[in-house]
C-alpha cells in the first residue's frame, strides 16, 4: 500500500483512501496500522467505496452524538472496531469473512493508546 505524507494532517493521523495511506507523518506508520489501513481497504472494496464512507460518517455523526464525544463515537464505529480488534492479527484477511465489521464477534470494547 502507498504511503503519502500531507503536510496539513495531524502528525498522528493515517487515513486509508482508495489504496493510499494518507498521513500527516510517515515516521510512526508500523506494520500494525498499515495492516489497520489495510482491513479498511477491504472493506471499502465491499461496499464499493462510496457508501463505505457515507455509513462511515453517519456512524460516527449517531455515535458521537450517543456517546456525546467524538472520540467515542469514532471508536465505536463498526469499521473501526474490526480494525483496532484485528491490526495485529498480521494474517486476519487472509481468514477475514465479507462485512464482517458487523458481525457480532467484532463488538468487543476497544481501547487505544492516545499518548503519542
């Protein structure tokens, strides 16, 4: 996957788009969140791009406003679960299901270190 720095983007953000990571620093992107970026990928390939990035933001809008935190409302984001559950399961597309994102096994609380 190509990796391409965006001087604007936060130093800690990665965002995947079509096959490219856009990041705002390439230094701290590690086989994890290129595996992360990857599970979005495919996902978008599912919903055929567009409506993955409609149901995404819609999600995080309804749980953002549920969890009153944007922060919470992203990470409880279908797409974003599956991700942080599975970013270092190095192999997990290879065994990966369709839309799974949804599927009940992918629900569990997540946490995620913001100090960076």
């Amino acid at each position: 996957m190509k990796i391409v720095k965006l001087p604007f983007f936060p130093k800690n953000w990665a965002m995947s788009f079509v096959g490219v990571i856009w990041c705002g620093d390439k230094s701290w992107i590690g086989e994890h969140t290129i595996n992360h970026e990857t599970i979005h990928l495919q996902q978008q390939k599912e919903m055929l791009f567009l409506p993955f990035y409609v149901a995404y933001v819609l999600e995080w809008l309804y749980k953002s406003l549920r969890y009153r935190s944007f922060f919470r409302g992203y990470l409880n984001i279908s797409h974003e679960r599956e991700a942080y559950l599975h970013e270092k399961d190095l192999h997990y597309l290879e065994t990966r299901r369709p839309f799974a994102e949804f599927k009940k096994e992918n629900r569990r609380k997540i946490t995620i270190n913001r100090a960076k």
